[in-house]
C-alpha cells in the first residue's frame, strides 16, 4: 500500500501529528499522505479502501481534538489542493479544499470582490471550513457557496448545487455524512470597493486580537452558542473562566475558548471540554453543543 501511496503523493509513516492542528496536541498518524491532486486522492483513496484501512481526512486541524495515541490509519492531508479561480466579471471564485479560506478571501478582495470578509480571520481550509459551515460577523460560509465539488461514497467526482446541500448553524450535511470528501468549491461575491474591504478586515483583525486568547494554541470557539444566548457567558457565569486541567485552561480572555496553556495533552483538552460542558448543564440546564470534532476517541 505505502508504495502504491507514494506514487500519488507525499507518504510519512508514523507521523506527529501535533503541528498539523491547532490546539499543538495529539499523537502520530500511521501514515500521512498528501495527495498531488484530485485524480491522485481519488486514486489514492481506492488504495486504501483496497486494503480496508481507516482514514480520515485533515485540513487546517483547527477545528478538531486528536488523541494522543497512534491513529491506527492514513491520515490525509488536502495541502496540495491548493488551486485559487478568481473571475471578477463573473462575480465568482473557486477554490480547491486545501487552500486556506484566509488566502480566498484576501485574493478575492484584491479583484475588488466582496462577501468574504467577515471570514478573514477564520484559519481554516476551504474544506473543512464548508463542512462546519463556519462563520463570524452573523455570517457564515454557506451564504456564498454555489457549489460543491465532491468525492462520493463511491469515489466519483460530482458536484452538488447550493439546493442540494443542507447546513445549519456550524454544521453541514458534509461533517454528518463523512461519505462526501469536500475537494473543491464555487463562491458567487459582488463587486466591492478594495480599500473599503481592506480597511473592514483590518478592523476585525484587530477586534478579534482584543476578543481572543490568539498567544495560545487553541481551536477557536468550543461550544456552539445555544439560541438566544453565548456559550461563553454562560461559563464564564458558571466561574470557569480560568479553570485549568493539566495543561489546558477555560481561557480568562474568552470563556468558550479552551487553550493548550501549558504542554496540554489531548486527554486534558478532553476532559476539560466535557467537565465545562457538565457543570454548564448541572447549573443552568443548558446542554452545550461541542463545536469541535472529536476524532478516535471511540
């Protein structure tokens, strides 16, 4: 298999996973593999299932909790898909998932479209962040995505139209059916003023620097807002703010967010989530929803 891999993309075996998310925890990966190309994942992803190993796809890992012990799989990396389409008169831009939405947005401002700035700050792929539809600003991804292109369950390439995707609130059909691989994506923007865009993203990058515990390793925002209310008032309520387990710590900036203070290993990141989500719900009776994704922790 490793050789059949290699002659797709990069291959690292037993990898260390813990600069590959944003949290810096986790342990290795059995192999790593980044695919050259889409032809390559799809051809590499027939490789895998051939020899019925698990895998999992891994974008910026800024969403995300690893375990530290070994993934007992391939871990795939979408880094080389990292092609930008930007039409100005069309109004349009595509994306390949690898490429980090930070870097869709500034080239789309730079052709003086606009829509995508509320996302500046977001440090995500383009993948991963239209699966967890993220957002910022009452904003989120999905509002300007026209379409998805897609791996199926049966390894086709096919691309799914805005109407036949359904989403919500930092969610998708894409993070609940692990059976679609996110490869690509069509944005429809407007023409904006480049100096007026510039000028927003540089305010939010500031707000964002003063809201945020940005000096540490986290991956942004714990537990969805529940309806009506913040999830970090609702910590921050419960006196979390600065609760510390091991290395991690309920943040004393942001209350619904959780950094790698000190060395933290995934296990304190772990724990801490399900101790704040338990003593939110036992004081207020509001069952927190994880934003992040759990993964091999089963």
């Amino acid at each position: 298999m490793i050789k059949e891999l290699e002659a797709l993309g990069e291959v690292v075996l037993h990898a260390s996973l813990r600069n590959l998310n944003t949290y810096k925890i986790g342990g290795t990966a059995k192999v790593l593999f980044s695919p050259h190309s889409i032809t390559d994942l799809v051809e590499g992803l027939k490789v895998i299932k051939k020899n019925q190993e698990k895998y999992f796809i891994l974008g910026n890992g800024s969403n995300i909790i690893l375990n530290d012990r070994e993934y007992n799989g391939v871990v795939i990396r979408l880094g080389n898909l990292c092609g930008i389409q930007i039409n100005a008169d069309m109004q349009m831009a595509y994306a390949e998932a690898g490429v980090m939405l930070p870097k869709l947005v500034k080239e789309s401002v730079e052709a003086s479209l606009t829509g995508l700035e509320f996302a500046y700050g977001i440090p995500g792929t383009i993948g991963g962040s239209i699966a967890g539809n993220a957002g910022a600003y009452n904003s989120c991804i999905m509002d300007y995505v026209t379409s998805v292109t897609v791996i199926d369950e049966n390894l086709d390439i096919k691309t799914l139209e805005h109407e036949e995707i359904s989403y919500g609130y930092r969610t998708s059909m894409f993070k609940e059916n692990k059976g679609y691989i996110i490869v690509g994506a069509k944005f429809f923007l407007k023409h904006g003023d480049r100096e007026n865009s510039l000028l927003m993203m540089e305010e939010r990058r500031v707000r964002r620097l003063e809201a945020q515990p940005l000096a540490y390793p986290s991956a942004g925002s714990v537990f969805r807002n529940p309806e009506g209310d913040f999830a970090g008032r609702l910590i921050e309520a419960c006196g979390l703010k600065g609760y510390q387990l091991g290395g991690a710590e309920v943040s004393t900036k942001h209350a619904n967010f959780i950094i790698n203070k000190n060395n933290a290993t995934s296990k304190d990141v772990y724990q801490l989530i399900h101790y704040v989500h338990d003593v939110v719900k036992e004081k207020t009776t509001v069952d927190l929803k994880v934003e992040q994704e759990f993964i091999d922790w089963e």
